[in-house]
C-alpha cells in the first residue's frame, strides 16, 4: 500500500477530542487461530465471548509528529479509530453507522506482554502510548472493514495487514460494546490490532497508514530524554476543590451548583438549605482518569483465593474505568435480569490534586487533594479471565457510585486509619480498616507515577476489604467510611431502563 499523506477534511486535533478512548484487544482472528487449544487452558479456559476492552486514559493521548519516549523495545499496533458522534446505548448491528461521525489512524504503543491475563497497566498506559491522526469524516470512508494497513519503522515495512480480519467488525464491535455501557460523543473505540505487532526502539521513525486515511508519524526516544509533560496534553478539568471543609456537587433547578453539609441536608452556595433528596447528587469532582485497584485488601484477596487461578502478584493490580461508569449519592444501579452474584465494594477513593510523574513515596501525599467514598460494583457472571476484570464486569453505565462528599487532605489526619463498613438493607455486610491495604496510598503514587502522568482530578479506587455478598433489585446499600462520608446507593431491575 503506497503512503498517503492525511486527508485535508479532518475534524479537530486528536488530542482535543474531549471523549474517553476504549481499546479492543484479542479482536484480531489470526491471533486467536495461532493461539489453537491454548485458549482452553488456563487461566483462559475458553475463548473470550465478549469484547476484551482496555481504557488507554488521557496521559497516553498524543498526536502526528510526537515524540514519545520508551523504556525499552515496544510493540507498534496500527489501529482503526471510530470516533462517535452521538450517544450511543443499545445499538444494533444496523443502526451502528448512524453514531460513528468519523475514523482517525491510531497507534496503540505498548510494552511487551507474557499473557493476557490480569496484564499491569505498566505495559500501555505510558505517557504517549496512544499517537492519534486527524479525524476523517466518516462519509468519506467507502467499508471501514475493508482497509489496508500498514507499519513502517525506520521508514522500512514492519508489518501490513487488513482491517477486516477482525473478530468483530466496526459495527459488531459497536453493538457489542454498547449493550453494557455508553458511548458518548467525542469518545473513540479502537478496533484493536493486529498481533503480534512490530517492534520498535527509542532512535526509531514510525509510521502508521491505513487506506483511505492516510499516514501517521512520529519517533520514539529513549524515557531519560523525553520532555517534562507529556507532548500536548489534554486540558485537565479544573476541579476547584477547597483546602477546607467537604464539598458536593450537586443538580438543581436546571444547574450544576456546589454544595456544603447543613444539618437539614445541604446549603448551595447561594444560601439554600435543601433536604437531599431535592437535588441529583453528582460525582463531587470532575473526574479525569479512574484508577482502580483489585485484591488490595489481604483479607479480600483470601475471600477469592477459590475462584483466583492466579493469587500471586509483584505489583499492584491496577484497571481503568471510564467516567460513564459513574453516578452519585442517592443514584441507582442496575443489576441485569438473569444475573447470579452481583456484589459491592466499598472503597476510600483517593484524588489527585497536582501532576505527579516520577514521585517518591515519601513525596507522595504533596500530591492528594482529598478523599470521597466510592462503591464499585461487580458482576461476577460475567468475569473472564481474558484482559481481567474486563469492563463489562467492572464499567457499566451507573456500576462505580462516587460521593456524596469531596473531604480535603487536611481533614483527614490519616487515611490509613480510616473503618469503613457496608450495609445492605441496615444490615452491616462488610467491615474493614484502611490499615489492612497491601499498597497504601503513597506506594499506589510512587507506582503509577513510575510510569504515567497523574493530573489533577485522577482518581485512585484503593480497593475493599472482605464480605462482599450478591445485592438484589430493590435493595439499599449504603457504603461508609468514617470522616469522609455515607454513600446511599439502590439496586434497580432492567424495567427501570426499559430493558
């Protein structure tokens, strides 16, 4: 395939898209065919039936002619990107075009991996690992699935390959994606790539094409000559959190207003004093990257030890959320129709308050602004040991509830003496001591800012002690943590979203 330079109709600069990007991993056919038996064995046992999704969160966002720098040799996946252009929730196969306002040349950096199961977040979201071309109006694009592809390193071919060797097509992949969580405008879906995808090292020219497209370059160097900041990073939504007092964001008469605790509910900063269940309570910051831990808990991780087939671990086991994933205090969760064990987990969620990039454990706390409550939930039917916990697990709409209250530091003495508790129905389920993480908050600091630029608005889920237990429609789980807050949540059925 002969290399064309961009399209001259592009929309905006990648990295001003204002949407989350969500990856497809095993989505390349050959891989599974070579892989043959493998993947009944464990940990896999099966082949995965459903999409295997990846978060690539907004440090790794950068555009043509970045230079991006590399601990080592990394893997260069060439990858469709499928912009949306309109909420997308429940779409069919056939209606999938209809929400795609356009597809960008994406390439998907990331270090070498030994399996696909449980692989660290170390591996690909490293600042700049995802380079994104302009976007091409989708009008323009004749078959997405029929496309050319190619991988130029050194300004020889790497690799070429085709867009429609995919598990799932850009328009399956859609609707597979969107039966469990929205996608909204702005947000990107990759295609996934083809594996195993070349390699390249620090000194490198990388170029990526795909047909109809055009070709996207950028050079790799090596980490201790890479810039301070990652190149053009998104804007980080300012979060405006105070240094004192608990703050809540909340909906109101047609507005997003700030709110502080009052004995008879909350006051705006208008001055009124509302009950609480007057307003929709919001996540009370504007949360940009979600970083959440599993097994962080030793008592949690020997309450799984039957179902783990893998229980030993040299870091912290760190998965991406995205922010649709969220809802309030006082919110709803949906537990599908069929389900067998759906569970909470109620955690101190840790936030960001200033970029961190290679901070010390001992420097660590200068760089939190605060702590709220979180109550991530699970369904463990759907737990696959491809990519685990995979998203349709852990990222449906409304799963992660955030709130009711944003505490600052200097509230909180120590967040490692914190009890937490939950309770379903009254009924105290799970209790537990923030003393009992296996990574504290400063180890989580020093370890994700080893290889990853924290902003300001990052949010660390820190993980949940032991007694998780199934929750069922119609009941209430409140999940508490002693000076930072009481999470109200409800379980609803599909008749509440009209599934």
């Amino acid at each position: 395939m002969p290399l064309t330079p961009m399209p001259s109709s592009f929309a905006v600069a990648p990295w001003r898209l204002t949407g989350v990007v969500y990856g497809a991993l095993v989505n390349h056919a050959p891989q599974l065919a070579a892989l043959g038996q493998a993947v009944h064995a464990a940990p896999y046992k099966a082949p995965p039936a459903h999409p295997v999704l990846q978060v690539r969160p907004r440090n790794t966002l950068c555009g043509p002619g970045s230079v991006v720098a590399v601990p080592a040799a990394v893997e260069v996946g060439a990858s469709l990107g499928v912009v949306i252009g309109r909420t997308a929730c429940r779409v069919s196969v056939d209606d999938a075009p209809g929400v795609i306002a356009g597809y960008a040349v994406v390439a998907e950096l990331g270090l070498p991996p030994d399996n696909h199961y449980r692989p660290t977040v170390r591996l690909k979201a490293r600042d700049g690992f995802t380079v994104i071309g302009p976007v091409v109006a989708a009008s323009e694009i004749d078959d997405p699935d029929a496309l050319a592809v190619q991988v130029l390193i050194g300004g020889q071919t790497a690799h070429q390959g085709h867009t429609g060797d995919r598990v799932r097509g850009v328009a399956e992949l859609i609707a597979a994606v969107t039966e469990f969580m929205t996608l909204q405008p702005g947000d990107v879906l990759l295609l996934g790539a083809d594996t195993p995808a070349p390699q390249a090292r620090a000194g490198d020219a990388v170029a990526v094409a795909i047909e109809e497209l055009g070709t996207l370059s950028f050079s790799l160097c090596e980490e201790q000559a890479a810039p301070a900041v990652p190149n053009d990073p998104p804007a980080v939504d300012g979060t405006d959190l105070p240094p004192r007092g608990p703050v809540a964001r909340v909906a109101y008469a047609g507005a997003v207003h700030t709110a502080r605790p009052h004995p008879q509910g909350l006051q705006l900063t208008d001055g009124r004093v509302l009950r609480e269940d007057q307003v929709q309570w919001l996540p009370p910051l504007a949360v940009g990257t979600i970083l959440a831990l599993g097994l962080n808990y030793a008592d949690h991780l020997k309450e799984l030890s039957k179902e783990l087939t893998v229980t030993a671990k040299d870091e912290p086991l760190v998965f991406l959320k995205g922010p649709g994933a969220l809802v309030g205090h006082r919110g709803v969760t949906r537990r599908p129709a069929g389900v067998q064990f759906m569970h909470y987990e109620c955690e101190l969620a840790v936030v960001i308050g200033r970029t961190a990039r290679h901070v010390s454990a001992k420097d660590a706390m200068a760089h939190v602004a605060g702590y709220t409550v979180c109550n991530d939930y699970a369904i463990r039917d759907y737990l696959e040991n491809w990519y685990r916990p995979n998203l349709r697990v852990k990222n449906r709409d409304g799963a992660t509830a955030l709130g009711p209250w944003f505490v600052p530091v200097a509230d909180v003495p120590d967040p490692h003496a914190l009890a937490l508790r939950t309770r379903v129905n009254g009924q105290t389920v799970q209790q537990g001591t923030t003393a009992n993480m296996v990574n504290t908050i400063p180890a989580l600091i020093e370890y994700l800012s080893s290889f990853m630029t924290l902003q300001a608005g990052d949010v660390i889920l820190t993980g949940t002690p032991e007694g998780v237990v199934n929750v069922n429609e119609g009941d209430e789980v409140v999940c508490e943590i002693d000076g930072i807050g009481r999470l109200v949540n409800t379980i609803v059925g599909d008749g509440v979203f009209g599934r």
